[in-house]
C-alpha cells in the first residue's frame, strides 16, 4: 500500500503465486490429475511422514518469524529512542513484513483436504478468533509506529496515511469478529463482494462525527481580543455555544476520496480537534483568517500588559513577526505575478509562522510565571497562580492546534499531555480543565488507532465532569465525553456499542434541549441553538450507523426526525451551524434515497443541500460543495444523462483542483466516472487518459496494493482488450490479479472476477485451453464463496461448457483440415505416379 512497504507486498505476493499463476502457464497434466481428484502413486506413507516433517520445519519457521517481528519491533523502538529515524524505519518495515507473512498462513481453511490430521501453523498462535485478533493487533502495532517515525520525520502525510490504516484495520476486525477464518482473511482484505471499497463503509460517518467532535473539545479561554481594557481573565472552558460560534475560524480539513467508479465521498478526518483555544472573538473573524495574522493580535495584545525585562526585545519580534503576517496575507490574497504557490503551500505557511508566534507568546507567560514566583506570595497568590498556569496550558493547546491543521499528530498529543500536567498542577486532577484537556488526548489517540487508551482518557474526563456536577448527568459536557465514547466505538465498528452511548447522549441532550426551550427566560438563544446543534448532529449520526448496518429504514427515521427539529425551531434553525447540519442531513437522507433507488428524490435532497452549503460557504469553490456536485453527477450519469452528469463532473474537478490542487486524490474518483462516460460513449481514448491520471493520483497516495487501484486498472485491461491490444491488456490482468490476491487472499469473488478477465484475454487470443482453465479457477472460488447456484458460478459454468464445446469444434475442424490434406497429398502423388 505504501512505499515503505514494497518489501512485504513482494513477499506476501510470492507466497501465493502458487495459485495465481497456474492458469497463466499451467502443467497440463497436473492439472488433469488437480481437477479430476486423481491420487497420485506417490501419495503413500512415505509421503505423509516427509509432508508433516515438511508442515513441523515450516511450524518452526512462523515461530520464529514472530519472535524475529518482536526483536524487530523492539529494535525499531531504541533507534526512535536515538533519533535514528531510517534505522527505525527499516526495522519497522521488516518487522510489518514478517507479521504480514504470519497473518497470511494461519488460516486453517489452508490446509490440504489430504493434510487435516496435520496442526498447520500451530506457531503459538491457535488457529481460532483469538489469533487473528492477535496478528491484527501486532500488525496494527507496527503500522503505528511506522507512522510515528514518519510523523518524527516531518512526512505528516505519509504519517496519516498509516494511522488511517491502522483505524480502518481495526474495525475491519471489529466487523469480522462472527466470521469463520476464511471468511475474515477475505473481509480483512478491504473490499467488499461488490468490489466496492470497505474503506468507505468505515469511514461513512466521519463527517458527522466530526460536527460532534467540533463542539465537544476543550478550548482555553485566555482573554477575549477587542476590550479596550485588555483585562486579563481566568482561563474557562469556552461555553457550548463559544464552540459552535468558534468553528466559524476554521477552515475544515479533510481528506475525502471517491472510490473509483461509486459516486460517493471518502471523508476521512474522524476525530478533529477545535482549532481556535485561546477564547478570540472568532464570530468577528472571516472565514478562512489566517492563523499566524490572528496569532500576532494575541501577541500584541499579551505584550500592552507586560512589563518584564525583555519587553523591548519581545516588540522587536512583534514587529518582525508582524510584518511577515502581513506580507503572508498580502501575498495570499493577490499572488505575485508569475507565482505558482498552491494554497497547500501558503496555509502551511501560515501555520509554521503561528507556531513561532505562540512559541514567543508561551516565552512571556512563562518569564511573568517566573517573575511572580519572585514576589511576596498575597492573599490572592493561589489565584494568581492558576491564572498564569491557564495562560501557559491555553497557549500549549492553541500550538496543539495548528499542529492538528499541520498534521503533526506527535507533537499535537505532546501539546495536549504538556497542558494536562500544568492544569493539573494548578487545579488538580477533578476539574473540568483537566477533563476537557482529556478529551483532545483522547482525540488524538483515537485518530492514531491507540482505542483502548483514547477510551480512557475520555472514561476519566466523563467521570470528572461527574464529579464537578456532584453526579448530575444532565450536563453537556457529560454527554459530550460519552458522545466521544461512542465515537471510539463507531470508528472501530463495535456498532452496538456505539448506538448504546449515542442514545445515552442523546437523552440527555434532548432534555437539557427541552428545559433550555421552555425555562429560558433570559431570551438567550445562544444554548437553545447550541442544544439544538447537538440533538441533531446525534440523530444524524444514529442514523448513520443504522445505514452502515444496511437498516436503510430505520436509518431513515432519525434523519426526519433530525429535519423535522430543524425545521420546527424557528430562528435558532437559522444560525450558520444549523444550517450546516441540515444540509449534512439532506445529503444523508438523499444516500438512503439512492440506495433504495428513489433518484428523483434522491435529487431534490442533493440540490437543497447545494444551495445550503453555497448559502453556507459564502462560495462555490469549496470542496463541500464539489462533493455534492460528485453526487449530482452520479444520479445524471445513472439516468444515462450523460451530458447532465459530465457538466457536473467537470465543475467537481475544477472545485477540486483550486481548493484542494491538482495532486490530491479526492479528485481521482470524479476523474474515473469521467472517464466511464467517455466509456459508454465509445470514446476510448479519452476514457483511457482519465482513468490513467485517476490511477496516478491514487497510486501516488496510496501505493500499488490499495483496494481502490484495481477496478481501475481492471477498466483500463478492459479498454486495451476493446482496442485488441491483448498483450497490454494481459499485462494489466496479471496486476490485478497479483492486487486483488495481495489484498483478499486467494480465495475471494473479487480473485475470481480476475481470473475471468485472463480468460477473456486468453480467449481473444485464441488460447481456448488457457480460457477454459482461467475459468475453471473462478468456478471453483464462486463455488466455494457463493455456492453452486449463483449466477456467477452458473455464468462461469456456462462459459465453461460454450469453451469445452469450441474447443471440440475447434479439434474437429483441424481434424477434417488434416485429413482434407492427407487426401490432397494421396491424390497428388497418385496424379504424378501415373
């Protein structure tokens, strides 16, 4: 999947070309004595002693391959401990390939009908549930730390890449917790029976557990920018509805890839923190302000009340620090001539400026910590010191923060954990500083697929909140840390779990909703808004998970449920991020209806949820809104509205191209389904040069062996075999193949979908015999996979028989052509004899 891991794609790849292979250049009477069930004379006990002396060694041999991963592993670990940062990855790497040579041979449903008395692979690992969750897990271990090590060394997108797999590789686990061993070698792969991405299933509800997470995090509230009097005041927790009015600073990132040939959207940032900690008066600021420019105000305004001895060296780096914010925002705003600077490169810019700035901004907290630890200690000296360690803790979070909008998950978590210390050192351990501080930890430990310690952490925040609230349950912030919970349970797919603390969430956000709506006295709409947003955001996501385990009705039910609160709310409904969630909502409502293959309405809801979200950006260039345009496109090209759906397409891209560049994969799924277009139009080329760049996006991001490459690359065999260009197309196949074998094993629909296209190829050529065996291979997986009467099986046993049947023609023909010749020949001779 990656580059780094090259090594042990090759490997896994050896150990099944075996079978992958054998209809390529097979034996023909080999493979007579294989599909006949013909025992071999060599089969008698000398055999069976020198094959279970055989199975004994090669026993012996997983045994220490998993002793040798652990060394590895342990190996690994001291160099990052060094900052010996390729060391470590070498000893990663190898130790991911060692792991993944174990995984793939403990599957019991291996062993050779003539080899059952034999315990194959008995290697310390029981061939049962246990092992495999026990091979996961280690592999999952070391893609981590894989990931660490690239996250160390400033590769944050390769870094993500890694953690991504480790949490979709987790609740690939979860899902196949109730399947037989083959069965969850086959799942475990990534892809579904339909060909259809698993990843997508997965990550299905991130964008709402994303909204959720966006007013669930901990922010501290060091001062408020704009007061004339600049008072300085107790660092708080930003209330629910700061949250929601915060998040207007944020320009969301996430990464979101289309499967090839689906019309639907990869989103995948699950577990995002808020990215404005220091209580700026962010409902002032427009969206998409830069970080390093909001940075210098609270520098500006930190330095009007302080009088330390460094205070003349601090507005020298103001100033200086200044003018570069300035000079970042001029140049953003109009490019200089001939400039080619992506936007990418610009806000990562502007993000590596804010960190300085709050580097400078913690310096002064921690000098005027210092200074007042030289003064006479007050009565107010307790207070005083609280409120320094607020400043200290609030910075470190705002740095953690932009570290999140970098990716730099490591020094993100070091930020979180540095501000728990001072906050507990200054309030102790019960206090809802401490708690909300938690929650981010657990955030980000979730992201990086560390589950068990992301529960933790918010377990203790929810009985923190618990604490503070003398017990009382009906508290935001409680239902908050059991929403995070729940969260953590859905990302890993424990789906019971999940819809069991998001009900629990949600009784008690509808009945903190309802006392706001009927005590509010003080006309405060603010919390009647933000209760609101929580009601509906939870019923979205319920519905979510009721869609991911295909209950398409009651999935459905919350949906409405959450519109019709939505709708009914009056002016609290209005409010940018009621909006927000409602056109999220109309998206989901319009998924069911395209399920259920309602597209008129699926339509309706699409195009509500466009004009919303363009009502919300304030643009149509945003990538929220190119997504939508993806879905649009989708349901014109499923009408066979091929012209409706390229207008859209094309409109996507070039969102996509100005928001996002032209190298980010989200792209690469509406450039494929362009490409069908051209497909079903006959335009073969250019269906060509679209699913090639959609290839080498992908290919770019997520290396060869990545479940979305192959029904590319099968489209692409397909066209070359159109054009007649069979030895390309052949070339094409075997790589697919050699994906699909890597990525479900080698007994699986989507292998044997494979093997069909070999034969295709081997009949076009002409190679009969070669076809007929490719599809004796499939038959034999879809029999095994589907059973005996489905239609695959049937079609491949059909294609069989029409194969076997030319064949025999075939054999006749060239029968008669030789005796026709031997004739020709005998009365030639004849002629001349006379």
């Amino acid at each position: 999947m990656y580059t780094s891991q090259a090594a042990p794609v090759q490997h896994r790849r050896s150990s099944f070309l075996g079978q992958s292979t054998r209809g390529i250049s097979p034996n023909p009477k080999r493979r007579m004595v294989e599909s006949t069930g013909v025992t071999s004379p060599k089969m008698n006990g000398d055999y069976y002693v020198l094959k279970q002396a055989v199975e004994k060694e090669r026993i012996a041999l997983q045994s220490r391959r998993v002793a040798l991963a652990a060394s590895l592993d342990q190996l690994g670990e001291h160099h990052v401990r060094q900052k010996e940062y390729d060391d470590a990855m070498d000893a990663f790497t190898e130790a991911l390939r060692e792991k993944r040579s174990v995984f793939w041979q403990i599957s019991p449903d291996d062993t050779p009908s003539d080899l059952t008395g034999c315990n194959q692979f008995s290697f310390g690992l029981e061939s049962d549930g246990e092992s495999y969750d026990k091979a996961i897990d280690e592999i999952a271990s070391t893609l981590r730390n894989i990931g660490n090590v690239h996250s160390l060394r400033g590769e944050q997108d390769e870094a993500m890449r890694y953690y991504r797999e480790v949490t979709n590789l987790r609740a690939q686990k979860a899902r196949t917790g109730n399947l037989s061993p083959r069965e969850a070698k086959s799942t475990l792969s990534g892809l579904n029976d339909d060909g259809s991405s698993l990843m997508t299933e997965i990550n299905e509800d991130v964008k709402a557990l994303d909204d959720l997470f966006h007013r669930i995090t901990f922010q501290g509230q060091a001062k408020t920018i704009g007061n004339s009097d600049c008072e300085r005041k107790a660092p708080q927790p930003l209330l629910p509805a700061q949250r929601s009015f915060a998040r207007k600073t944020n320009k969301k990132r996430k990464s979101e890839s289309p499967p090839s040939g689906g019309i639907h959207i990869i989103e995948n940032e699950p577990f995002k923190r808020s990215t404005s900690c220091l209580g700026i008066a962010s409902n002032n600021v427009p969206i998409g302000g830069n970080e390093s420019s909001e940075a210098v105000d609270m520098y500006r305004n930190l330095l009007r009340t302080y009088d330390g001895e460094r205070l003349g060296r601090h507005k020298e780096m103001l100033n200086s620090l200044a003018l570069r914010a300035d000079l970042l925002a001029e140049s953003k705003q109009k490019p200089p001539i001939g400039s080619e600077m992506h936007p990418d490169t610009s806000k990562a810019r502007d993000l590596e400026l804010a960190i300085e700035i709050y580097a400078a901004i913690l310096s002064v907290h921690e000098e005027r910590k210092k200074l007042a630890e030289r003064r006479p200690q007050g009565a107010d000296h307790l207070q005083d010191k609280q409120q320094l360690a607020s400043n200290v803790a609030s910075t470190l979070i705002c740095m953690g923060s932009v570290y999140y909008k970098l990716g730099n998950r490591v020094e993100e978590l070091r930020m979180y954990q540095e501000a728990k210390i001072v906050y507990h050192e200054a309030f102790g351990d019960n206090h809802t500083f401490v708690a909300g501080t938690r929650k981010n930890i657990g955030m980000v430990l979730a992201e990086r697929g560390e589950y068990e310690q992301a529960m933790k952490e918010f377990e203790q925040a929810m009985q923190t909140y618990l604490a503070v609230n003398e017990g009382n349950e009906m508290n935001r912030d409680v239902a908050s840390a059991i929403s995070c919970m729940g969260n953590v349970k859905n990302r890993v797919g424990e789906l019971d779990d999940a819809l069991a603390h998001y009900t629990e969430a949600l009784r008690i956000y509808k009945d903190i909703h309802e006392h706001n709506s009927t005590h509010d006295e003080s006309g405060n709409s603010i919390q009647r808004v933000d209760t609101l947003r929580d009601v509906t955001s939870t019923l979205k996501v319920i519905g979510m998970v009721h869609a991911k385990t295909g209950d398409l009705n009651t999935a459905m039910k919350f949906f409405q449920e959450a519109m019709v609160l939505l709708q009914t709310s009056g002016e609290d409904s209005n409010s940018p991020g009621c909006r927000e969630i409602t056109s999220s909502v109309l998206t989901r409502i319009a998924s069911i209806h395209m399920k259920k293959g309602d597209l008129d309405l699926a339509m309706t809801n699409y195009r509500e949820a466009y004009d919303l979200t363009v009502s919300n950006r304030g643009t149509t260039n945003h990538h929220d809104v190119a997504s939508i345009l993806h879905y649009i496109g989708g349901i014109y090209h499923k009408k066979a509205d091929y012209d409706e759906a390229m207008a859209c397409y094309q409109e996507a891209i070039r969102i996509y191209h100005a928001t996002l560049g032209p190298e980010n994969p989200t792209v690469a799924g509406t450039l494929v389904m362009v490409g069908s277009i051209y497909y079903k139009r006959r335009n073969l080329d250019s269906a060509m040069m679209f699913y090639r760049e959609g290839l080498r996006l992908y290919r770019n991001a997520y290396g060869m062996h990545h479940p979305d490459v192959a029904p590319i690359m099968k489209s692409i065999g397909t066209i070359l075999t159109k054009k007649g260009e069979y030895q390309e197309a052949y070339t094409v196949f075997r790589d697919v193949l050699s994906i699909k074998c890597t990525v479900h094993g080698t007994d699986h629909p989507e292998v044997a979908s494979a093997y069909k296209s070999l034969g295709n190829v081997h009949y076009k050529l002409g190679d009969l015999a070669d076809a007929e065996r490719q599809y004796r291979h499939a038959l034999s997986i879809y029999r095994r996979t589907k059973g005996e009467n489905h239609p695959d099986a049937v079609s491949s046993k059909t294609t069989i028989e029409h194969l076997r049947y030319w064949m025999k023609e075939r054999e006749l023909r060239q029968m008669e052509q030789r005796h026709t010749n031997t004739s020709t020949r005998r009365q030639s001779q004849s002629e001349r004899s006379c």
